[in-house]
C-alpha cells in the first residue's frame, strides 16, 4: 500500500476529522487537519503516535505542555490525559493508533466521528 | 514521549541498522538510515510501515518496484517478499512494526542487526 499523503489531504478540509489511510497490524494510519481545540480525553487501552506534517500541534498534558513540529513525534501513552490545538493555524498531522481507538476517547462530544472512513 | 528525528539521527552512521527510538502499544517506532541494498525477506506475521524523512526510497516486490518519497507512506503487508534498495543516495526512513519484527525477516545474513537498541 503505497500512499501520497498531500494527496489525500487534499480530498477533505473538515478539522478535527481523522480519515484512515491505512492499515498496519492491529492498528490504523489516519490522517487530520486540526485547528483550534478539541476535548480533554484519554484512551484506557491504546498509545497514539502523532506525526506532525505540516504546523505546529500543541498538546497540553495535566503537567505540561509540547508542541510537536514537523520533524518530531509525539507518542501520548495509554491512560494519560491530554488535549490538543493548535495556534492560529491549521495543522496536519498523521496518526497511528489501534483500530480501537475514539479520537474523543471515552467521551462522546459535538467533535466525536463514530464513523471512521477511508479516503 | 517527545522525539526529535534530526537530533536521532544525529547520533549514528550505519546503514541498514534501525533504531528504536519509541514505542506504540506492540510496536517499535524505529529510525534507519539505507544506502545500497538489503536482502530479499518477508515477514511471516507483520506488516511494516515506511515513512520516508529523506531520499527516496526504492522497493522491489517480485511483480513491481515502487518509489517512496517524502510526504508518501508505504505498508509491506505480512508474507509478502521485499528487497529494500536506494539509489546513489542515502535515504533516511521512520519505521513502525511490532516488536518481534526482524528486518531481514526469517534470514540473518551480515546486515542482520539481532541486538536492536535504543538510541
């Protein structure tokens, strides 16, 4: 499976929408646009790695906050709390996480897709 | 977990010796730096990821080669036979495969890198 990602990101333009590009193991690629902010949340059972493509995603923890440029990565471990946004950009990130994974965790909110496409 | 590529790579030379450099539920999050080529191998049980920071890289499949640049994914999915190559360039590559991933798979040749280490 060979993927162009400028490619597919072309295809939407919604924020805060992962679609998936991939599949690898147990886990899916998914990639998003994101700007603003989405919700506090933690996901019990799955770690999610952020790949930052293009922008800066910032990513407050209970602690701390990171901003993950394009070049880095961030890997955000099961169980612990987090919320990302992002300054007054728009942001694209890849992800890669278990099938399982809600992106809104175990919260349901105005932002939550339960139906996780293909692009 | 936080990670800088450039500052990863940074700090080895070998080629076609990955580096773990995180981890993502069963996975390994690795980075390598190729120039040449590898063996033909599969992975019985394991799908492999490439995302190329740098270069293009070059993979053989018994019916096709294909090119994977930067901003392009590419998923190997388990069983099937690969030869990773490049051409007269070193290629820098982020890899994300579970643990019990061998990267010449169920062959050990001179290149196979059975102590796989941190960085």
């Amino acid at each position: 499976m060979h993927v162009n990602l400028k490619e597919k990101f072309s295809k939407f333009s919604e924020h805060w929408h992962p679609y998936i590009i991939g599949e690898l193991n147990e886990n899916h690629i998914k990639i998003a646009k994101v700007k603003g902010e989405l919700i506090w949340h933690k996901h019990d059972h799955e770690d999610e790695l952020f790949i930052v493509l293009e922008g800066t995603l910032m990513m407050d923890f209970r602690d701390k906050t990171i901003a993950t440029k394009p070049g880095e990565i961030l890997v955000v471990p099961k169980g612990v709390e987090h919320k990302p946004w992002t300054r007054d950009e728009e942001v694209k990130i890849m992800l890669v996480e278990p099938k399982s994974t809600k992106h809104t965790g175990d919260l349901i909110v105005e932002q939550t897709v339960t139906d996780q496409k293909w692009i």
